[in-house]
C-alpha cells in the first residue's frame, strides 16, 4: 500500500466596513443646551484631508459630523470638546465640505483633552461642526457641548469701565482708562483681579545735597555695607561720567572722606542688573567728574588725597525706566605693599630637590608697586604689581613654578646681582612655569614675580616653588633602551620621563620638546603592536627605529602623537624581521611632566588565530546564516560543493568573499536544492598579524522552491536508498523500515528502473504509517489536478 499527501494552503482575506459618518449622515443638534455625552471617531471612516478646518494643523483622522439649523442669527454658543482624546478639533463651517473658506471658527484641545471657546453664527442656515483628530493619533473618543454664554460684563466697552481706587495718595487730577484683555486670538475668557499702585517717592539721596555718608572699610572684606536703592531716583544735573552714562536716569547719590590715596568702591546684593560707581570730587552743586574713575561693579580708585570727601554717583548701566534696583555699597581700603615689593625685601625661597614641589611659598601681588629694575622680555607691561623672591642654585637648572593663582597668569622673571643693580637674565622669563638654565650653583637669583594684565585691578595671591631636576633616567639615550618583554596580550609597565634630556641622538623624534626616554624589545613575530598609555598632562610622542644611532624606520613606526594629554598611543608595527632588536622612543609633547605623571607602555604580538566552532543554520531555498565564536575582524568564503578557497583578502577560483564577516553572517542569493561550502579566516592586519588560515570546511544544502504543473518525480539517477533531494520522509514510528528508491523488484521482473518503495506488515506487525511527500507544488484554486503514479 502506498500513500502520497499533497498538502495545499489557502489564504482568506476578510474584508469589514466601517459605518461612514459625513455631512450628508451628520448628527443634527436639534436643541441648545446640547451635549453629546461619551462618542468616538473610531470607525467613522476619514472623509476629510488634513488643513480642511479652521486650523490647518488637524485632520486626516476619522471623524464625526454634526449638523445645526440656525434660525435666531446672529447668535453665539459656547462650545466645549472634551473626552479622553488629545490633539482634536471641532471645526464649524457654513457649507459641506470643509474648507478652510467655509470655516467659522472653532475648538482645538492641543496636547490637553479638553478645550472651549466661543462661536458666533452670523447668519441663518444650517452649519457642519466636524469633530476630528491631528494627523496621529487618527482617532479617540469626545464628548461635545454647546451652550448660551453668558452677558458680557458691564465693562465690556470703554462706555462702561469701572472707577479704580487708588491705593495711595496718588493724586495727578487726570483720570486714565485702562483696557484690559487676553493675549490670546480666540475667545478666550478669564476673571482677573486689577490694581493701582503709586512708586514710592525719590530716595533722599536723589541728588548729591542729600549724599549718604559711607563708613570706609579698613581692608577689601566689606564688613561694613550701606544699603541703597534707584527706586524713584531721577536724573541728576551733574556732568555725566564716561562710562554707561546712558544709565544715569536713576541715579543716586554716596559719599567718603578718603584714608587712603586709594580705595575701592564695590557693589553687592544687587537684585536688577548692573550698578555703576563714578566718582566725583568738590561739592554739590559743582562737583566734577574724576576722569576714569568709573566702572561697573568694583571701581578702584587712586590717586586720592587723604581727609577729602569724594562723592559716588551710583546707577544702573542701563536707561530703561522700568530698571531700578536695591543694592549694597561699601568703600574698601587696600592693604599695604607687601614686605617683598622691592627687590631689597625679596623673600628667600627654599629648594625643592625635584619638580614634585612638596615646599611653595605664598605671595600676593596685592598692593604691589612697579620696581625701577629693567624690564624683562616677556609680558613686561604687567610688572606694575611686581614682588621679589630670591633662591640659590643647587643645580645648573631649576624650576619657578606657580601655583593656586587666585586672578590672572603670574610671570616669573630671573635677574643677577644684587638689589639696587640687578640685570635681567636673557630668555629667563615664562608665564606660569619657567625652566632656567646655565646657572652657578651657589650664586644667588632673583625672582621678579608679576601678573600679565596692566589693569591695577588685577592682583593676585599665588604659591611659588623651585624645583630641581631629577638626574637623567638609565634610558635616557638609546644604549640604555629598556628591554620590554613581548606578549600575545597587553601588560603594561610603568614608566616616567622625570629626569630626561634632549640628546639629539640621530634618527629620533623631533615633535615638540623631545626630553625622552627609550625602550627596547626583540621581534617575535613579523609584527607587533606597541601601546603607551599617558597619564593625566602626558601627552604621549612614541616613535620606532630599527638600531641605536639609525635613520630606518620599521613600517608603522614612524613618530606620531595622535592624542592629546592623558591619550592612548598605538604604532601597529609590519615587515618585522623575528629576532631582531628594536628601538621604542617616548616622551612628553609639552616636556612639562612631573615625577607623578607617568605612562604605561606594552609590546604586543598576538598569533592570527584560525576561527573554530563554524556552524551554518537557519537554511534557506535562497540562503543560511553562518555563525562561530570570538571577536575581531573576519572574512568568509564560500562557494559549490569542491571549489578552492583563497586566502587571505583574494577569493580562491569560485568563491565568494564577504567581508569583513560577522558572526552570526548571513548568507543570500544561493541556488534551490544546491549543497554549498563554508570557510572563515582571521583578518589581523589591524594589528599588524596578517590573516590566519582558513578554517575546517562546513558544508549545507539549501531548500528546495516550490515547483509548476506539470510535476514528474523518476527515480533513475538516485543512488539506493536515498531519495531525492526535494522530497522528504515523516517517518512515525521511527523504526528501520520506511521510504527508500530501489533498483528492480523480484516480485516485478519487468520493473528495470529505479523505483520509491516502502516494505511494511511483512511480519504481521508493522504498520503502514511512514509519509513521503513531494516538494511543494504551486496550485490554483478551483482547478482540477490528475495524480498518477506507477
């Protein structure tokens, strides 16, 4: 017995309709008051294009149409949209369809569910109000409301406004109107509260008759402020100042006798914008203006003569009327020179025995006067605040360094000899840190210490250090190359370049400051991969070359410095000759590293491995996806059953390269019924290692189509027991006998073809319950098939 199943598979498609709801079905609102109670848009199909309504921002969702008869024109309804949907609209037009022309106004709720707004009906007929939704969502639920509104107030025209009490003595004999309304466009309503007040009257130190007195601090902590305000304040007579004098319309007035030939005027608590000090000198009613003395803020004044009254004219910088302000104002004395203003009185600096600076000394330019020695080359405008320090040499070299500069950028400068007749040393100037050299150990050296700008009001406290350089490091010169080992994964090592020089060795780098440090390490492949990983404010230089002394660079080695301070530098090394000794420079791009700032450095050369574990699945009639463990880059090669493949980045004769490949890969565009071969290899060329070779061959066949009437299935060609490749067996009792081609039947001499057969219930037992079925066959539906077989 024999069975042969043909399975086939239709695909119904339903279709629904959605119950239309349109001007010409709209719901009539026969009654005002109207509600709607709970509706939705939902299955009322979309009628209208987007930028039909009174906002062209809605539409092209469903929507649900009303209608109303006007009769009693004109007239106006307050209209309500609410419910659970967002962004909807209820738009009333005069015609159908909707059109932005025919649109009388309406409703929107915008991001919020709900929304009201007044409407009036000019004219009598019957009107459309289409509730619908933006563009997204296209539907919700609503619920819609009209209603009368009620009578505007009685101050609705200027006929009918309201008297104002005034809530003050404000008394001008004019009466004013105030009109009163919402920044919205549509009819939008609100209750509100109105009032009047009156400006408090002018300060009374408006003008400089009635100037404040200020208590003048003794130092620049302010312990002792004076409140103030240029609420009501007016315009003054005096000359005005040079600076935001447009601001002058709400000034007020201050005054100090000076203790000192200079003080400072600050502001402070200041709640509206910016406040201006100018100073002035006489006496009110010919006061004159003090030239430059006025500044927004802070104004340090000079040049004062002590037991003189000076007068403030303080204002906000800006003219707006509606600008005024409380404020705090204090007048400050500065302190007096430092010790170490002159260079007689420079301050002895300890020695640090290295750049770590563990012992500084403080300073400040506070106060500080110009000294009469020659300049210096760098930045000379700003020793107008100069103070000394002094050190003695214990190396040829040293470093002044500052640091915790309050304000500003300190100078250091170093001058010879002694005070009175000190000579500056050429070149011996930096900003922030100065490395000297060609010194005498044991003579002395001054350090004029200085901030860059001229303004007077730029002074600073800061710390001072000088430090010494550590001697140079073993590998300081490439004889001296310390060997790092090489390994297939990264172990770093740390190093400095504290202590460094500049050799000038032949072939080295030549990238900013080279005070550099060498390395070496012998081949152990024909590539390697160096890493040197700087510390914070080690901006890593790496360079390579092939001997001490030498000009040949191996490729990959030339000396770069990609990142910046605190970066990852990587030369990735090819052409490598096994055994060989090669030279790692490394140093610092700016040279200003410290005994803490250190680096990481690694030679690597891991083996190109050969991928493993590759496994194709998820076939298809037209692909598969191919699938191994790891990460790196890779490249896959397949082709028919027996093609040869490549290697590395060339494809073998009929192979097919992806890459790079990833795991899992898919594989497409393959032939039905077609038996295919995988490989994958490692590409390590990023690392400099090459390719890897291929991996052990993986073999897959794909699936077959589905084939057209006529189908015939012989069985000459296939090889016992097999069957063909695009049929399949359901064996169910999972036993030995089933489906298989055979050759020739003893029970059927004249059978000489290949046959299918199935033997079964020979013993008694076994039942005839194994299925062979065909590849798929496309049908048509309604039409008639013969199946034969024989």
């Amino acid at each position: 017995m024999k069975k042969i199943y043909f399975l086939m598979l239709m695909l119904l498609a339903l279709h629904t309709t959605r119950a239309q709801n349109t001007c010409a079905t709209a719901v009539p609102i026969a009654a005002i008051p109207f509600s709607s109670g709970p509706l939705t848009t939902c299955g009322t199909g979309n009628d209208y294009a987007a930028g039909s309504y009174f906002n062209t921002s809605y539409g092209a969702g469903e929507d649900f149409v009303f209608s109303i008869d006007i009769t009693t024109a004109p007239v106006t309804y307050k209209m309500a949209l609410g419910g659970a949907a967002t962004w909807k609209i209820a738009s009333v037009h005069n015609a159908c369809p909707p059109t932005t022309g025919n649109s009388i106004g309406g409703v929107t709720t915008s991001s919020g569910a709900t929304g009201e707004a007044q409407v009036t009906f000019a004219a009598n007929g019957t009107y459309y109000i289409i509730v619908d939704t933006w563009p997204t969502p296209t539907c919700g639920e609503f619920t819609l409301s009209l209603s009368i509104p009620p009578p505007p107030p009685a101050n609705d025209n200027a006929g009918g406004a309201i008297g104002l009490t005034v809530n003050t003595d404000y008394n001008c004999g004019t009466t004013y109107y105030v009109r009163a309304y919402t920044t919205a466009a549509s009819s939008t309503q609100t209750a509100f509260n109105i009032c009047v007040g009156t400006p408090p009257p002018p300060p009374a130190n408006d003008e400089a008759t009635g100037a404040v007195l200020l208590t003048v601090n003794t130092d620049y902590a302010c312990g002792v402020t004076t409140a103030g305000t240029t609420i009501s304040s007016t315009q003054s007579a005096e000359a005005a100042p040079t600076c935001s004098a447009t601001g002058i319309n709400d000034d007020v007035w201050f005054r100090f006798v000076a203790t000192a030939a200079a003080h400072r005027i600050s502001f402070s608590g200041v709640t509206t914008g910016t406040m201006v000090a100018a100073l002035y000198s006489g006496t009110p009613g010919s006061l004159a203006f003090i030239t430059g003395a006025c500044a927004s803020t802070t104004l340090n004044a000079t040049g004062l003569n002590v037991g003189d009254t000076y007068y403030v004219r303080a204002y906000t910088s800006v003219a707006t009327a509606t600008t005024q302000t409380n404020f705090n104002i204090c007048v400050g004395t500065p302190p007096p020179p430092p010790a170490n203003d002159n260079s007689s009185g420079a301050i002895a600096l300890p020695v640090n025995a290295d750049f770590s600076c563990t012992t500084t000394t403080p300073g400040t330019t506070v106060s500080a006067t110009a000294s009469p020695e020659a300049a210096p080359t760098c930045s000379a405008t700003g020793i107008d605040d100069d103070v000394w320090f002094s050190f003695v040499a214990t190396s040829a070299s040293h470093r002044v360094s500052f640091s915790g500069v309050s304000t500003g950028t300190m100078v250091a400068a170093i001058y010879t000899g002694t005070p009175g007749s000190l000579t500056f040393l050429t070149g011996a100037c930096a900003s922030t840190t100065l490395n000297a050299s060609g010194l005498t150990i044991g003579d002395t050296y001054y350090v004029r210490a200085y901030t860059t700008a001229t303004t007077s009001a730029t002074q600073a406290n800061f710390t001072i250090c000088v430090g010494t350089p550590l001697p140079p490091p073993v590998n300081d010169v490439c004889s001296g190359a310390i060997t790092i080992p090489v390994g297939a994964t990264c172990s770093y090592q740390t190093f400095t370049t504290a202590g460094a020089t500049d050799n000038d060795e032949t072939g080295d780098c030549t990238l900013g400051t080279e005070a550099a440090v060498w390395f070496k390490f012998v081949a152990t492949q024909t590539y390697a991969t160096i890493t040197v990983d700087g510390a914070v404010g080690f901006d890593a230089v790496v360079g390579v070359l092939s001997a001490c002394g030498s000009t040949t660079v191996p490729t990959g080695g030339a000396c770069v410095d990609a990142t910046a301070d605190g970066g990852i530098e990587t030369r990735i090394l090819s052409g490598l000759t096994v055994g060989e000794t090669y030279y790692i420079q490394v140093y610092d791009y700016q040279a200003d590293v410290l005994t803490t700032s250190a680096f990481d450095i690694c030679v690597v050369s891991e083996p190109c491995g050969v991928p493993t574990g590759v496994s194709a699945g998820a076939v298809t009639s037209t692909g598969a996806s191919i699938t191994w463990p790891g990460t790196g880059t890779y490249i896959l090669e397949y082709g028919l059953t027996g093609f040869t493949p490549g290697t590395g980045a060339t494809a073998g004769a009929g192979g097919t390269i992806i890459s790079p490949a990833n795991s899992v890969q898919a594989i497409t565009g393959l032939t039905s019924s077609t038996t295919y071969q995988v490989y994958v290899r490692q590409d390590c060329t990023s690392t400099g290692g090459g390719y890897s070779a291929n991996s052990t061959v993986v073999s897959f066949t794909t699936l077959c189509d589905a084939t057209n009437v006529p189908y015939v299935q012989n069985f000459n060609g296939i090889t016992p027991p097999a069957i063909p490749a695009c049929m399949s067996i359901e064996n169910v009792a999972a036993d030995t006998r089933t489906w298989r081609t055979i050759t020739g039947l003893t029970s059927f001499p004249e059978i000489t073809s290949n046959v299918i057969g199935y033997q079964y219930n020979t013993d008694g037992i076994t039942p005839a319950n194994d299925w062979l079925y065909t590849q798929g066959i496309n049908l048509s539906t309604g039409t008639s098939y013969t199946v034969s077989f024989r």
